[in-house]
C-alpha cells in the first residue's frame, strides 16, 4: 500500500470523521403481576367508593317516595282542598314525625306511632282488612277517617258547579269494614244489623248543640257540612261528640269501637286542607292524637288510594328491625373514626346552670306557683298584668282606678266586637282557689286572658 499523498498548500485539513453515534436507549415495559399501574388503581378505587356511596345514599336521599302524576285527591300528596298534604306537614311542623307509607304500613305503626288510614278510595276488602288488622295486632291505634266529598268534581272541578257529597251507601261500604273488624276482634257486634247508611247523619251545623270530648277541645270542632255517626246503630264509644236538637241521641265525630284501639273521624273535613285551619280543629286533632292516643309520630297509609310501591333494601335499612343493624353498623364506624381522632382546641365551655335572660325567670316563678298551689293568685295577678298592659296600649288616663280601667276596657271591646269582657274574666279569676285541683281551669282561664290580650292589641278575626 502507498502512503497518502501529502496535502496541497492552501487547503483546509478536515479532523477525522468520528464513529457513528448509538441509538438512545428505549424505556421498555417492566414485566409486573399487577394488571393496572398504581394511579390507574387509585382512580379506579375512588370511582368505585363513589358509586358505591351513590348506590346507598340516592335510593334513601334523593326521592321523596312521591308520586309522579298530580292529584287533587284525599290524599296525603294533594294539596287540594280536600288533600290531606297539609296535615302531614302540620303534624311534622309539631314534632309529630310522620311517615307517608305506600307498602306494608301497618309494619311501620308502634303503640306511639298511630296508624291513620284517610278516606280510603282505591282498596280491596282484603286489603283495608289486613292492614287494619295488622295495625291492631302491633298494639297501634288505628284511626280510620271516613271519606264524604265526591272526588270526581275535585279532579276535573267545573267553574259553576258545586262540589258533591258522595252517597251514604258509600260512606258506609268503608264503615262496614272496619265495624266488622272490631266485631272479629271483640267476638260482639260492632254496629246494626241493619244498613249501616243510617248511621251515617248529615245533620245542619245548626242543628247541633256544643261539643262535647274527653280532651281539651278547646272550643270545639268547626264543621260547614257535618257528618257524623249516630251512637245508637253502632257500638262506639264518644271521644268527640255531641246531641241532636231534642237532646236524646248522641252524635259522634271522634269515637272508638268498644275494647279495641279502632278509632273512626267521621268528618273528613276536620283534617284536610280547608278544615284544618277553621276554628280549634288543629288543636282538636293535636289532642286526640298527643294527649288521648299518646302519640308520638304517626303513620299515614297510602296504599287505600292507590300508590301501593314497594319499599327498597336501602329504605328497609331504616326501618325496624333492620335499623337495629343499621346502628350497630355506624356505631362502630364512629368508635373507628373517633379512635383516629385527637382533640383539637380548647374544650368547650359549659353552659350556665341558670339560663339567662327573663325566660327562665318567668319559667321558675310559675313552677314555684304551680307547686305551692297558688293558682288563684297566679292568675289574678296575670289578669292584672293585662289590665295595665292594655291601659298603656290604648294610652289610658294614669289618674284612672283599676275599676275605672276595667270599665274602659269593656266599653273598648265592645265596640271592637269582642265576645269576653274584662269584668266577666275578673269574676271567674275569683272563683279559682290556690289548690292543685284548679290548676287546670287556671290554665284555661289565663288562654282566655291572652286570647282577650291579643284580640285587643292585634284586631278581631272580624276586623
């Protein structure tokens, strides 16, 4: 070989060409057992916790149970004037809480918890008849509300024509049902052996006489169309009642089947929307339902209107007795958190053992007067208390006596159309004794006091 030629004057001499590069390296998979990398598994797992979450909650939380179609019906969904929405609320406004059912009701009811079955519409025999008697057998009171109006008008109602009551033959195909429940129950007849349609009576409002209950009624029911239950034709013992014109036969709105806990309203229009609201009708259904059947929440069925749905697993969890499992299970989930937890802060300070403020002052002052028995003189001295409220209210004249006040007071209402007077409620203030007997005619002394009070300063419902 020949040595290379020696490089011509001028010319550039280039470096040696360098050895081609190598390629950069390529991240190849690892070869794991894992089937999903560990973010994948991560989002994968949160995705699941929620679903799952979503599952439990929605069924429990997000539907109310309500129907989808609009009713104007008696039911608890309608809010029509004869629905009976506006007494759910009520009842759940007065710390009754209240479970509008739509399967298996009577499951629901509790010795506390009354089952109340309204204007049944939409029913078999059979199935008004196993969840009354399925109410009864769980030692719940069971108050049936007869139906009266004709629901058709209600659900197409026409601009000029009046709403219709339905015929007694119909009001008594619900009445015999649950007289023939009592009679299984008691082994006795629970009515006539005749049509139970005559014991069905609308009479005129006229023509009854006042109120009369075994519970504070307050002034009593107050019903445009009346209908109520002849006592004579059926075995019903009178809760709210009242007489005919000639005074012999007992007409019954609120009564109870003998020896057994099967009550009946005979008038509707005592708890639905347009009735509730008149006169002392609430404080009529509050004492009923609190003070004479000791209830602490209540149970509307609406299975007897046709919106029979049948409950979901999740629901069934908050009910008895899977509730019992329900609790064990977070019990234990807050033993677990508050075991992870650590206090942070100071601890909170204890409230006062005396509440602040007037309240508790009035509180203790009435408590000492109750139990020292000086009801007498309790309410005479509130009697007082209004007259001088009432004297500054209408700017009296100081120069006055506390006679010359009380007539002045009377003058004033009677001209604005009140009902008591002043001196009428000093009268009866005297005939209270300090004993513990008169404790209650105290109390309904001193509402008539207030009620006079507050007719005076904020107008008469006639105004």
């Amino acid at each position: 070989m020949s040595a290379a030629p020696p490089p011509e004057a001028g010319a550039v001499e280039r470096p040696p060409a360098s050895p081609p590069s190598a390629p950069p390296p390529v991240d190849m998979p690892v070869a794991t057992d894992r089937a999903f990398s560990r973010r994948t598994a991560v989002w994968l797992a949160i995705a699941a916790a929620l679903s799952l979450l979503a599952t439990l909650l929605l069924p429990v939380l997000g539907d109310d149970n309500t129907p989808a179609r609009e009713t104007r019906g008696a039911n608890a969904y309608s809010r029509s004037a004869i629905g009976h929405h506006a007494l759910v609320r009520w009842l759940r406004s007065v710390q009754l809480p209240t479970v509008v059912s739509r399967h298996r009701s009577w499951t629901k009811a509790t010795p506390e918890r009354p089952l109340i079955v309204a204007e049944p519409s939409d029913y078999t025999r059979q199935d008004l008849v196993e969840l009354l008697e399925g109410g009864l057998d769980r030692q719940a009171p069971v108050v049936v509300v007869l139906p009266k109006w004709d629901l058709e008008f209600f659900e197409d109602p026409s601009p000029n024509q009046r709403p219709e009551l339905q015929p007694r033959a119909a009001v008594a195909e619900v009445l015999e049902i649950v007289a023939a429940v009592a009679h299984e129950r008691t082994g006795g007849w629970a009515g006539s052996d005749g049509d139970l349609g005559a014991a069905v009576v609308r009479p005129s409002a006229a023509a009854l006489k006042l109120w009369e209950a075994e519970l504070d009624a307050g002034d009593g029911p107050t019903l445009g169309w009346p209908q109520v239950l002849d006592a004579g034709l059926l075995d019903l013992h009178g809760v709210v009642w009242t007489e005919d014109g000639d005074g012999f036969d007992r007409r019954v709105l609120i009564g109870q089947f003998a020896q057994t806990g099967l009550f009946v309203i005979a008038d509707p229009g005592l708890i639905d929307t347009m009735g509730l609201g008149q006169g002392d009708n609430a404080v009529v259904v509050y004492r009923f339902l609190v003070d004479y059947l000791g209830a602490r929440g209540a149970v509307v069925d609406e299975v007897v209107h046709g919106y029979k749905q049948a409950d979901s697993i999740w629901t069934e969890l908050f009910d008895f007795p899977l509730l019992l499992l329900t609790f064990h299970l977070a019990g234990l989930l807050l033993l677990a958190l508050w075991a992870a937890m650590s206090r942070f802060g100071r601890p909170a300070e204890r409230p006062p053992r005396i509440a602040p403020g007037k309240a508790a002052l009035i509180d203790n002052t009435a408590t000492l007067l109750t139990v020292g028995g000086h009801v007498g003189h309790g309410v005479g001295i509130y009697l007082e208390a209004t007259v001088r409220a009432l004297a500054r209210a209408y700017a009296l004249p100081q120069r006055l006596s506390y006679e010359e006040q009380l007539e002045t007071l009377d003058r004033l209402a009677e001209e604005r159309g009140l009902t008591h007077r002043l001196s009428e409620l000093r009268g009866r203030t005297l005939t209270v004794r300090d004993h513990h007997r008169d404790t209650r005619r105290a109390v309904q002394l001193a509402r008539r006091i207030y009620r006079f009070r507050m007719e005076m300063l904020n107008g008469h419902r006639g105004d």
